[in-house]
C-alpha cells in the first residue's frame, strides 16, 4: 500500500476482501491518508452472489488471460510476465475505445 500510494498519489478510496479487516484499516488511514473498504460477504449467503465491486476484478483478470502468454506463466523473468500483462491491457483498452470512437 505504501507503495501504491508513492507511485499513484491521486488513489485514496481501495476496495479490499474480508481477509483485510483489522488493523489495515486504521493504518492506512493515519500513515497512508487512504480509505480502505472492506467487501465482505454475509454469513447467511448461500451459493453464489454477486458483491459490490468486486466483479470489477475478476472482469479484468478475465480480460487479461483471454491473451495466451498471460494465461499460462511462459516467461521466465517477472517484469516480462509484467509487460506481458500491459500489453494484454493495453489491447483491450485501445480495442474497447476504438469501438466507442
């Protein structure tokens, strides 16, 4: 998170699984000025749900592994898989803008 936040210092609101609750969230919002929130589930959901927001992450991890070298791990070096993923992203986005043009 610090990280995050000294690269893209405009961020201030990130949504996080419920495995994130606890401590994360005060410490993020006095050291790092940032709101965490929290996505949990209720305990008497059964079956499948859909929760806020968190299909927005799943719909991006769908679009990058429709690229076959983002699917299966073919490079041998991190930043390649890295780079790899940008360009899987930047495809997408120019294709989706493209359309909208």
């Amino acid at each position: 998170m610090a990280a995050l936040r000294a690269h893209c210092s405009t961020i201030s609101l990130v949504w996080a699984d419920g495995g994130y609750a606890g401590r994360l969230l005060t410490w993020s919002k006095t050291v790092l000025s940032m709101t965490v929130q929290v996505v949990k589930r209720t305990d008497d959901t059964r079956g499948f749900k859909v929760l806020p927001r968190r299909w927005v992450v799943e719909r991006t991890f769908a679009w990058i592994c429709k690229h076959r070298r983002c699917v299966r791990d073919y490079e041998t070096r991190p930043d390649q898989h890295e780079a790899m993923v940008y360009i899987a992203m930047i495809a997408t986005t120019s294709r989706r803008l493209a359309r909208t043009a």
